[in-house]
C-alpha cells in the first residue's frame, strides 16, 4: 500500500469516525440550531463513504485493502443507522405523544411550559391539551410587531377557551438589561439593580420601583403574558468566572445585601400582581455563591443550611409570605441536603425543605430542563421529570429545545400507567395550579 493510499484511507477512516461521533450528539440541545445540517452531514459523510468503497472493492485485490474497506463500509454504517434510528425514535415518540388519549395529556400536560420555533407545532400541542403554559423568548418575535406579538399568543388562549380549560401560563424572560427576551418589539428596559442605584433614600427607592414594574407589567399584560420569569433574587457574591457563559449572576443580582434584594423584589412582585402578571424568584437555592454554570455542567453549592437561611435564602422566605411569587429551582445540587439531584428533581430539598419544614403551597416551576445538568445528568431528563414531579414541582419548563417535551411527556405517560407517579402530589399540584389561574380570567384586550 503506497503512501498515498495509506494517507486516503486514514482520512476516509477519520471521516467515518467523526460521523460515528456526530451521530452520538447531534440531538444534544446545544446544537439545536445546527441540528438538521449536522443531520444531513452525517447521512451524507456515511452514505456517500458506503458508495465510494463499494464501488472501490471491485477494484481492489490487495486483502489488507479489502479489510480496511470493508472495516469502512462498516464504520460509516454505524454512523448512519445510529443517526436514523435516534430521529427515527423521536418521530416515533412523537406521534405517540400526539396519539395518546387526550384526558391522559390534559391531565399531565398542565405541569408543562414548553418554548416553541415553530408555531404551528405549539398550536398543536394547545390543541392536543399537551401543555399548561407556553414560554416566548426573541426568537417568537423577531421582526414583529407588538401588536402581531398579542394577536399570536389571543390565538393560543382562544383555543383554550374553546376546550373549556384556564388560560395557559404565557411565560417569558424580561428581567431587564441583557435579559429582555421581548425587546423589542417591547421598550428596552433597564436592571433593578441599576434603578436601585440612581436613589438613595429608600422611599424613592420604592417609587422607582413601583414605577419601573408597573410599566413594564402593563407591557406584558397588554401582550397577554402572564408569567415573568423575574426578579432575580440571587445574591450578588462578587463571583466572576470566564467560563461562566450565561448564568452570570454577578451581572443580573439586585444586590449583595439581602433585605435589599427582598424589599426591591418584593416591590416589584407585588406590582406585577396588580395586572395579573405573576412574578417569579430565581434562582433557589440562590446561584450568587455557585462558580459553575449549568447550562453547561453540573453545578454545586457546598455552602452550610445555616448560612443560606441567614442570608441567601432571606428573600426567597420573606417574599412568598407577602406575594403569590413562584419559584424558580435552579439545577445546582445543594450538597447540604442532597448530594446526587440537582434541586429541581431534588425531593430532599423541594418535598422535605420546601413543602414542608417550609410549608410553602405556592408555584414551583423548574429552570429550563434543556440545560446540561438536567440533560447530561446521570437521570437524564426522562427520570429527572418523573423525580421532579414525584418531589412536589409543579411546573417543568422546556424553553430551549422543544423536542425534549416529547421524550419528558412519555416518561410521565409511562410512568403513571404502571403506578409510579405519586397521585395524592398530582392532585395537590393540580389544586395549586388551579388556585393561581384564577386570576387569569380576564379580557385582557380591554387591559
């Protein structure tokens, strides 16, 4: 074998083991974007490599050459089928979700909040009754006008209330400066922080406060969202880390100083509440002091239970006493309580903390169940949606990569035909989302 061949055969071997390796990932949520050209690449890379060594054989006499062909032909179909049998299983799980009995879909889908690319395919998902809520970011209203932004979401609770059931959550980020989904076609808005430091005197304070909400509750509403996941009442620790790509707490805290972060939170709160804007604390068990970001990686948070009551946990104890604020639970493992499950599928910490040493009866809603440490966890988030919903969590969001609600909603379809999901905690859950609907029936085009 001369040097030449030896060199293409390398290269055709590298290709075929990189198709190998798209394949194992190409669903990954990360990659979401570039998920149907990777697709595409990888059948093409395969197939295309299966045809240039079938053809290649007829020619070859040399058996060392036939057997790396061969060991070729066999590498780029194991690339090939891996990828068609993992987009096969998510068509096929789809339609199964889209095919199941629509009472078994209402009766589990109202502890879902799913983003959405494609609007037909969430219209469907209303349609069906498969989710309780739909979240909406930038990429659902780019180019459009506010008035298109109202339009699309009526469409959405017109079909609701053509089932007979509540309005669904219409959740999104608006929390100010860098995280401000909606703008535009809503108004720029500023940080609380930064409305924080222009006053000093703590009654101007509040005014700032109640004015800034109030404008920006009144934007929302007058959208028809009804879910702002907003304050951020982490504690702003001075934590800084390059790797930190999104989390970025240091960027978005209102404050290190905790009963600042619970009297501007609260302010705020309570004027989202005024137009039926529900307000969200984020994210528990407060990231301030956690140096990971997950997004990308697991996270911990070693700090003592003692410490985080006396000062992280401040705001997020005070607030639900005064408002109808939900949580948010962030994915981070609290080490003190639970050492193997992020808090959002943690029953340690969301049954035996906060449901009952803090015998707190509101919202619970999970961060998004995309990022990696859900995703990439040993559970993975087939179990960790089973855990989350057996610790006493209400809502599971999925805003990122819409797809993953499908693999969610068959765990919890599978595990209630075998008896594995707690139904006395279904029923407490369906009670507190029903409670927190209430409100919502309202004309808001008269808003």
């Amino acid at each position: 074998m001369n040097l030449a061949i030896f060199l293409s055969q390398i290269f055709k071997l590298i290709i075929a083991l990189s198709a190998i390796c798209l394949a194992l990932i190409f669903r990954e949520p990360s990659l979401l974007k570039i998920r149907g050209l990777l697709f595409g690449l990888i059948l093409f890379l395969g197939l295309g490599l299966i045809l240039l060594e079938i053809y290649s054989l007829r020619k070859i006499q040399n058996k060392l050459r036939k057997f790396v062909s061969f060991l070729l032909i066999f590498l780029a179909a194991t690339g090939t089928s891996i990828a068609l049998g993992r987009e096969t299983n998510f068509l096929i799980t789809k339609q199964q979700i889209l095919s199941e009995d629509i009472s078994r879909l209402e009766d589990l889908g109202q502890h879902f909040i799913v983003g959405y690319w494609n609007y037909d395919e969430v219209k469907q998902l209303v349609e069906k009754r498969a989710v309780g809520g739909v979240f909406i970011t930038q990429r659902n209203v780019y180019n459009k006008t506010i008035e298109e932004v109202k339009v699309e979401i009526a469409s959405l609770q017109k079909i609701r209330s053509s089932q007979g059931l509540s309005p669904l959550w219409i959740a999104t980020d608006q929390e100010g400066g860098n995280i401000a989904r909606l703008s535009p076609p809503l108004k720029p808005i500023s940080t609380l922080a930064k409305i924080v430091d222009k006053v000093d005197n703590i009654n101007q304070k509040r005014e700032a406060i109640a004015e800034y909400a109030t404008e920006k509750a009144a934007e929302l509403a007058y959208i028809g969202v009804n879910l702002n996941f907003a304050p951020v009442v982490d504690l702003n620790k001075g934590i800084i880390n390059p790797e930190d790509r999104y989390s970025r707490i240091y960027d978005r805290a209102i404050s290190e100083d905790p009963k600042i972060v619970t009297k501007v939170a609260l302010w705020y709160c309570n004027s989202l509440s005024k137009f039926n804007v529900r307000c969200t604390l984020k994210h528990f068990p407060g990231l301030g002091r956690v140096k990971q970001d997950t997004h990308v990686s697991e996270a911990n948070l070693d700090t003592p239970i003692s410490l985080l009551n006396r000062d992280d946990w401040q705001p997020f104890r005070t607030i639900i006493k005064f408002s109808d604020a939900f949580i948010m639970l962030s994915h981070v493992k609290l080490k003190a309580l639970d050492e193997f499950n992020p808090v959002s599928f943690s029953n340690k910490v969301v049954r035996g903390l906060i449901r009952d040493r803090w015998q707190y009866n509101g919202v619970l809603i999970t961060d998004d169940f995309c990022m990696q440490a859900v995703y990439g966890s040993k559970d993975g988030i087939k179990i960790a949606t089973v855990k989350a919903i057996n610790a006493g969590v209400d809502l599971i969001l999925i805003s990122h990569d819409p797809s993953l609600y499908y693999p969610a909603m068959k765990s919890l379809i599978e595990a209630d035909k075998i008896g594995n999901l707690d139904r006395n905690l279904l029923h407490q859950s369906k009670d507190r989302l029903k409670q927190n609907k209430k409100v919502l029936f309202i004309d808001r085009s008269k808003i």
